[in-house]
C-alpha cells in the first residue's frame, strides 16, 4: 500500500504521492488539488468537506467551522448543529477525505501518510495532528516541518547542487521560517522561527475592517452570517489583488456597497502583520548566525506569500527578492510526498537525507532565589539542536536532608517556568545529604518523531528513573481514542457522486443570502430551475441545467466585482 504525504493546512489541504521518480499531486472529486479545510454538518447528519462546506459558511454558520487548525492541541471545542468537535476531530474528517480522494485516484487502499506541520508547532500541537491522522484511519508515524518539506521540494527542483536558503511559509493561519543548507543530497535545517496565529487569515479580517469603515459599520456588530458572508468578499479582493493593482468591490451588506482597495492600501492595512514577520525573519537568522546576504535566495511557501505586498515587504525590510521552486500552494504537500517516498525507501531517493532541527528548547524547573514560588527555566536542550539530540544537565537539591525531587519538564523560551508549556514530570527518591552535596543528572533525547526520553539519575545512590514524553496535555487515552474512531465513523462524509450539484446548490444558497434585488432574483429563478430538473432524474437535463447555473453565478459574482 502507498503512503501518502498530506499538507495539512488552515485555509486548504492537499495530498501528495511519489510515483516513479515523480511526485504527484492527488485530484479531489472536483479535479482541483486544493481542498478547503473547512467541515459542515448537514441537515441529515453527513459530513461535507471541502467546496461544499466552504459555501455553506455564509448560509450555515452554526454548523460550519474553517481555520481549526489555530487550536490543534488546545482544548477548544466548536459546536457544529449541536454537536461538539474537538479540533482535532475536525481535522480528521479533512484527512478522510483526502484519504479517500487518494483511494479513488491510487485504485488502492491508503493506510499510512506523513503529514506535514508547522515548525513551530508545540508538543501538544504534534500530538494532534497524529491523533487526527489516527482518528481518520491513518498511522502516522512521521510528521515533517512544513518549511522542511519545502525545502526537500526546493533542493530537487533547483537545479542547483549547493547553496543556502530561507524558506519563507505564509500559510491561511501561520507563519515559519526556515534557514536551510543543501549539499551533496543533503538537506539541513539551520534554524526555524514562526508565529502560528498570522497568517492570510489575518489579512482578510484587516481587509473585512476596512470594509466596515469606509461603509461607516461596525465589524464587531455584525450578525455571525454577515461576518463569514464579509469574510468571504474580503477574501476574494486579497485573491484579486494577487493580480491587479487596484480593486474596487461591490457587495451587497445593508444595501450595495462599493469599496476600492489597492496593493499600498493592503500593505498599510497589514503593517502589524509585517513587523510581526519582520520579527520572525530576524529571529531565524540570528538562530542560525547568518545574515540575510548569506543567503542565495528566498523561497516563497504558502498560498499567503502569493500576495504582491509580501514580495514588497520581503524587498523593501531585508532588500532581497523572493523566488518561488514550485507553486507555493503545492510545494509543502510535493515535500511530504518526497518524504513518504523516502520512508518507503524508494530508489530514485535513497541518497537523500534531511536533518531537522529542534523547533523550541527543552529544559526543568529549578528554584528562583527571589521566588521560590515562582522557578525559572534551565535549558538542556536549546531550540534548533540538530535531531536527534542528547544532552544533559547537573543538579543539586536546594535544601538540607531533601527526601525527594520533583523535575518537571518544558518546552518554550520563557524565562520563567509558567511561561512555557509542561510536557510531564519525574518524581525522584534522593539520597538525605546537606544542602548542595547531591549531584542529579537530567538527560533528554529528543528524536526526529518528537518523542523526548528524559531520564533523572542520582549518582551516589545509582538510581534512575525515566519518562517517555511523546504527547500534550490533551492526549486521548489508547481506550478513548478507540471509542471516539469508532463514534466518527457514524458521521458519514458526503459521497462523491452528485457533488457538483450539491456544491451549485450551495453556492446559489450563499449567493441568494449575500445578494438583492435583481440579483437575487436570478439566483431565485437559477435554483428553482435546478430543483425542477433534479426531480425529473434525467442525467442530461440536469448536467444541461447545471451548466446553466454555474454559468449564470459565476457572471453575477464577476459582476458585482466588477461594478
């Protein structure tokens, strides 16, 4: 059986396989290689994935949710017609689906993928993301870095058998940075920083914002279909401005409304967002000890870094232009599918290596002489250690005749225990000496897997003990993850047939919400026709009306962008 490489992303997800010396881009039921991570709940219970629960967050905002992979790893649960996700569940039914898209195209089962992530993704992050796969049928036994699969895509593309390069990956909600060497089939992960809550998904509430203003509206006292209808138009201008200079948009929100934004005005719209990039961009070089002239070229990743105004900043902070290996929508899901064909150990690739790095720096608490309340961080492992990677640390205990010593690890920069993030704790019987006399050895490895053995050793007494940490704080239980693969599989996914009607539907049910007026008519007059030759089940008169239909939404919403 194949395993496939999956991009797993915030605003669409792709799947990738190596055939043959080449990487293939796997087709959804709409032929597109883009599938938006977005899920709804119909009316009978089925799940729609993809196009069809895209168009329905307009007209079903209660049982729609898109962007969810912001809180992979936390404990947000998103209520969907009355039943509760998690966001991992959510995203499980992105992988089924993609899942199944690869079935139908493979002519095969599909059990395994490697999915990518971003670099900057916690512990628990991770975790999630497997857990995803495994609720979705899928072992999953690799995750890569997102900017790590670029690279692998960027290296085999390049044309070139050396050199340095910055991996800039602007995704729909996070942002990585990589510094990357490659020689003699070797890919090598200098350094990675990133923010995981900017993204294009921030633009298009910038974007939104402005709307309100210049219409003289309030964006946060808008009603939730009038938000996701506003979010949708803002969207559809960033696109826009990919190609144009200037927009000038017309919807329908408490009567017509006509906006023009161009490329300067986004730029000044998003100059939070920037310094925030500018801000990961010069943390990765420092990590790395390089300087931006250091590096032969950047290299765009993400269907964000498509926007004119990101080539802009990149040129006008750092004096550099961007280059693109492939496209940047692709590019992260051809690396995870390279990578799956590195773990099938395929032949064409069995010289090619890549080493990662440590994404955030692993350490325990020790006493604060100020607070004793409040323990600082000692770090054992820093952040972008090559992996795998052992290290270790000394300690001692802090008063006289300690009976024990409780190591709790963590992951994260803060100065202070309570900023970072605790993976687990180690509790152990030290031998009874005077303040400063024992001598405790703390040990972390840390594999490519993100599995991190720590082990706590009393050196006079010789004894050990140890934990394996390969999860967050929200892990399922072996038990539970169990119970909830099997309660997902009552929530059957939209099958595949028909669905080109059901997403004509559903956009004319968007359409007719987000329109008035002689718009709105058409749409009226479009959906009925539609309904009408459903009910005669003539595969022609419906394929003949549904032509009709596409044809007639896709001249109204080019006319309202045009007018």
């Amino acid at each position: 059986m194949a395993i496939i490489g999956i991009d797993l992303g915030t605003t669409n997800s792709l799947a990738c396989v190596f055939q043959d010396g080449y990487t293939v881009l796997i087709p959804n039921s709409f032929g597109k290689m883009l599938t938006p991570s977005v899920v709804s709940v119909a009316e009978d219970g089925s799940i729609y994935v993809g196009a069809v629960a895209k168009e329905r967050m307009v007209t079903h905002p209660g049982a729609t949710a898109a962007s969810f992979k912001r809180y992979m790893g936390t404990n947000r649960i998103f209520e969907l017609s009355g039943r509760r996700f998690t966001p991992q569940e959510l995203s499980s039914f992105v992988l089924r689906q993609l899942r199944e898209d690869a079935e139908r195209f493979l002519g095969e089962e599909v059990r395994e993928a490697v999915i990518s992530v971003p670099a900057y993704f916690n512990n628990n992050q991770r975790y999630a993301t497997k857990e995803a796969g495994e609720l979705a049928g899928l072992k999953v036994e690799r995750l890569i870095n997102e900017p790590s699969a670029a690279a692998l895509t960027a290296s085999r593309l390049g044309g070139k058998e050396e050199g340095s390069f910055l991996v800039f990956d602007f995704g729909g909600g996070t942002l990585d940075v990589s510094v990357v060497d490659y020689f003699d089939n070797v890919i090598e992960i200098i350094a990675v920083s990133g923010d995981n809550h900017l993204g294009g998904d921030d633009f298009d509430e910038k974007i939104a914002r402005y709307f309100c203003e210049q219409c003289r509206m309030s964006y946060s006292d808008l009603a939730l279909e009038e938000k996701a209808s506003l979010l949708q138009h803002a969207e559809k201008c960033k696109r826009e401005l990919s190609s144009l200079k200037e927009v000038t948009y017309t919807f329908e929100l408490h009567g017509e409304r006509k906006v023009t934004v161009d490329n300067a005005r986004l730029a000044r719209l998003g100059q939070d967002l920037f310094d925030r990039a500018a801000q990961v961009i010069t943390g990765a070089l420092s990590d790395s000890g390089r300087r931006m002239e250091d590096v032969d070229e950047i290299i765009l990743v993400g269907g964000s870094s498509k926007m004119p105004v990101v080539g802009f900043f990149l040129l006008t902070a750092f004096g550099r232009e961007a280059h693109t290996a492939a496209s940047p929508d692709e590019i992260v899901a051809m690396g995870a599918g390279i990578y799956a064909g590195i773990k099938e150990r395929k032949e064409e690739l069995r010289d090619l290596v890549l080493t990662d790095t440590c994404p955030f720096t692993l350490g325990i608490n020790v006493v604060n002489p100020a607070d004793h309340q409040n323990p600082i961080m000692s770090p054992i492992i820093e952040r972008n250690s090559i992996l795998p990677s052992s290290k270790k640390g000394y300690y001692t205990n802090i008063r006289d005749y300690q009976e024990e010593m409780e190591i709790k690890i963590y992951q994260g920069e803060g100065y202070y225990c309570r900023e970072n993030i605790c993976l687990g704790e180690i509790r152990l019987d030290i031998a009874k000496k005077k303040k400063g006399e024992n001598r405790i050895e703390v040990c972390f490895t840390y594999d490519i897997n993100g599995i991190l053995l720590a082990e706590v050793s009393d050196l006079d007494r010789k004894i050990r003990k140890q934990a394996v940490l390969s999860s967050g704080q929200f892990r399922l239980s072996e038990e539970e993850l169990k119970r909830r693969v099997e309660e997902l599989k009552d929530f059957k996914l939209a099958p595949p047939g028909g669905i080109r009607t059901k997403l004509a539907l559903a956009r004319g049910e968007r359409l007719f919400v987000q329109m008035t007026g002689e718009r709105r008519r058409a749409v009226e007059m479009v959906m009925g026709n539609l309904h009408a030759a459903m009910g005669t089940q003539n595969d022609q008169t419906i394929a003949n009306c549904l032509k009709e239909a596409e044809a007639v939404f896709d001249f109204l919403e080019g006319k309202e962008r045009r007018e």
